[in-house]
C-alpha cells in the first residue's frame, strides 16, 4: 500500500510521527538540572546483591529434577556424617534396617592368655563394656559370644586386654580413620554367618 492509499487519518499520523520534535530551550535546561540533581544510585555491597531477593520460574521437569538432585545430596551428605564419639558412620545399620529380620549370630576369637575380651561394632555403639565375651571353659582357649543381628552388613573388632584386634577369620574393613583394624561380617536373612 502506498502513501495515497492510506486511510486520512493514517496519513495524518504518519505526518506528525515524521515531523521533528521542536523543545523549548529552557524546558530542556529545567529538565537536565533536574535530572543533574538526582543523586547517583548507590550500588549495593556484594554480599547484599547475592541475597537479594528474586524471582525465579522453572517449568515442572525443571523442579522436579532440582528436588531430586537436592534429594541425593541429601543422601550422599547423610552417608558421610560423622557420629557423636567421632567415628565416621560408615558401615552402621540404617534406621531401615532395625525392621529387618534378626538372626543369633555368634562370634568366636581364640586367646587363650587374654584375661578379657569383648566385642565392639557398629551394632553395639563401639562400646568395649557393652559385650563382654565368655571364655569357653572345657578348652579355655576361645572366648565366645552370641548376639540378635538383623540382616546386613556389620563392622566390628575384638578389644583383647585393651588392644583393638581384628578377627582374622573376616574381611577387613575399610580403614576408619583411626588406624584400628575393623572386620566385616555380612548378617543372612534368617541366619548366621
């Protein structure tokens, strides 16, 4: 479409958008002094700039993968926490796992010069006076000791005569930060190993 072709108002708008803006000079001073007289800004400390407030939208999927990715954090962080006697948790029975079904499992260390020996693990807080050991009278060169466990993996060692000792007979566990030997024993549903 042409110019001519145009409705008349059409034209008439053209026109006057075409026309240049013809400004008072002192208009234009008043507005600039104005404009001068504004304080600058002030820019904010960075600390302020992080936490200010904003908004952010996210499509559904978006959120949804942000949850579980803080989800697994959460998990990871919670493998990685450190008990309150300062021994890493790593190797304890989860909460879980309390429901799980418990076998009597025995556990045997021969010693026969100890005066006194007992079992320490992650099922018992790595408390040396929570399970003594029995010596085994007849032959009295083992010390024996029975206990419920429920199914899973358990970390544990033997403190003979104060002396962290692991069973010889077990796999070894990772190290624990400590420099003790610790033993794995890997628990059955419904029985004993």
């Amino acid at each position: 479409m042409t110019d001519s072709e145009q409705h008349p108002y059409i034209e008439l708008i053209a026109r006057e958008a075409r026309r240049p803006v013809v400004t008072d000079r002192a208009a234009r001073e008043r507005i600039m002094a104005a404009v001068r007289a504004e304080p600058l800004p002030s820019r904010l400390p960075f600390w302020a700039r992080v936490f200010e407030p904003r908004s952010i939208r996210l499509a559904p999927a978006t959120g949804a993968l942000l949850a579980a990715g803080l989800v697994g954090i959460g998990v990871i962080t919670s493998q990685l926490a450190i008990n309150r006697d300062g021994r890493p948790s790593v190797g304890q029975v989860p909460p879980v796992a309390a429901k799980l079904p418990v076998s009597d499992t025995v556990f045997v260390f021969v010693a026969p010069r100890a005066s006194k020996v007992s079992l320490v693990g992650d099922f018992n807080g790595w408390d040396a006076k929570a399970t003594p050991m029995r010596k085994v009278v007849p032959q009295g060169t083992y010390w024996s000791v029975t206990l419920p466990l429920s199914a899973g993996r358990h970390v544990y060692a033997f403190v003979v005569d104060s002396q962290w000792v692991a069973d010889q007979h077990a796999p070894l566990a990772p190290d624990d930060g400590f420099g003790r030997p610790n033993s794995v024993r890997l628990v059955g549903r419904g029985s004993s190993l």
